[in-house]
C-alpha cells in the first residue's frame, strides 16, 4: 500500500483530500505547517507527496527544494491556489513533476497521482545504467551524470531533463510547444521564453567549449540536436 504525505495548512482541504485518497486505498499523513512538512518527507519513507505553496513557516518551494535535494525520485505534486505560468514555471524548476491549480476536482488529482506512480514504475524498470550517446556526449540515466569529452558537466534537474528530451529525439526537429508540453508539463504560452533561457543555459555547458557543436536552431521551426557534417 503507497503512503502520501499531504503538506497543507488549510485543514478543511487536507482532511477532505486525506479522506478521498484512503478510499482510493493509500495511507496518508498530514503536516499544517512547511518544515514538519518537510522533516517528514525526509525522515520516513514515502511513496509521494501533495504539498502546497503558501505554507507557515517555510513556504512550498522551499520545500520542494529540500526533497528533491535529498530525495531525487521521489513524486511531489504541488497544489495551490498560485495558477499563472510563473509561478507553475517556479514549481517545476523546483523540482515538482507536476502542479495542480486549485479550485480542483478530486478526481483529477487522483489521476494525476496515479500517472506519477506509473512514471515512477517505469522508471524504475527502465534506466537501471541506461547510458545514451551522441558524438562525445554521454548522458547516464539512472545516475544523471553527463559528460562532454569525457569532462564531466553539472546540469541542474530542468537542464538534464531538456538535454535528455533532445538526446532522445537526436535528429527530429522539436518545437517550443513540445519542449514546454514534455519537459515543463506547461501548456504552451507563447509570451514566455522559458524554452529559449534553457536552450541558451545548455549550449553554455555542452556545447561552447566542444566540438562538434550538438544543438542547432531550426528557425520558425524549434531545434534539433544532432552532429551536423
């Protein structure tokens, strides 16, 4: 049975989630305030955790932060009542997989966290050791180590999760809309350059000082990672 530590200081919400979720069968805690919030999810062993934004004591992101620090896998949905592409962008660079706007239907959060536990199944199955390659870069799935030339290089939780996309998509020209769509889970707007900060954060790292260079602007089109004779 998978335990989900719900992270709300609006008690009313916590409990009525609390209740749905043991009918849907998962064992849940619940913490009112940011840091026992937090002391929990890092001292005992849970499966996922609904934690929202505006909490005492130590806010939402904070939160976050310090999970995905010490706790890389583990799901974290955040749910708040903060619904602009912000602040949704501030979630996921946290290091949330996804990010639920309130007023919400209970149904579609206990969707949302079984397509968590089916990523998490999958993963787990999937990148024991997985290694991709493309000329001398080498990307390690299951330890998130990457390499250019066999130099080592730190990419933050977005930036590998973009060069990953790529990497897997080597010679397919991707656009905008699908980076935000599958590495951010944003629905495209087009007045943000969240993609085009990334892209230009990556280049920096993998591409600036190696030869030859991987990622290439296709314009009015997106990008296309791929040796280019």
């Amino acid at each position: 049975m998978k335990t989900i530590l719900i992270v709300e200081d609006d008690r009313r919400i916590a409990q009525n989630i609390s209740r749905g979720l043991l009918e849907e069968g998962y064992q849940t805690e619940v913490a009112y305030e940011g840091y026992n919030g937090r002391d929990l999810a890092l001292r005992q062993p849970f499966d996922l955790i609904i934690l929202d934004i505006n909490l005492p004591g130590l806010n939402g992101y904070e939160v976050c932060r310090n999970i995905r620090a010490e706790k890389p896998h583990l799901p974290i949905i955040m749910l708040t009542a903060l619904g602009e592409i912000e602040d949704k962008v501030e979630g996921l660079e946290r290091g949330a997989d996804d990010y639920l706007v309130k007023p919400f239907d209970f149904r579609e959060l206990n969707a949302r966290i079984a397509a968590c536990f089916r990523r998490a199944d999958l993963l787990d199955k999937t990148v024991a050791d997985e290694v991709l390659r493309i000329s001398n870069l080498e990307i390690n799935i299951s330890t998130k180590q990457v390499k250019r030339a066999e130099i080592p290089i730190d990419l933050t939780a977005r930036e590998f999760a973009l060069l990953e996309y790529l990497v897997r998509n080597r010679g397919r020209v991707v656009s905008k809309m699908d980076l935000a769509e599958k590495v951010w889970s944003l629905n495209f707007d087009p007045g943000t350059n969240v993609v085009e900060v990334y892209i230009n954060y990556l280049r920096k790292k993998i591409d600036r000082d190696f030869e030859p260079k991987l990622i290439h602007t296709r314009a009015g089109m997106g990008y296309v990672l791929k040796v280019e004779s």
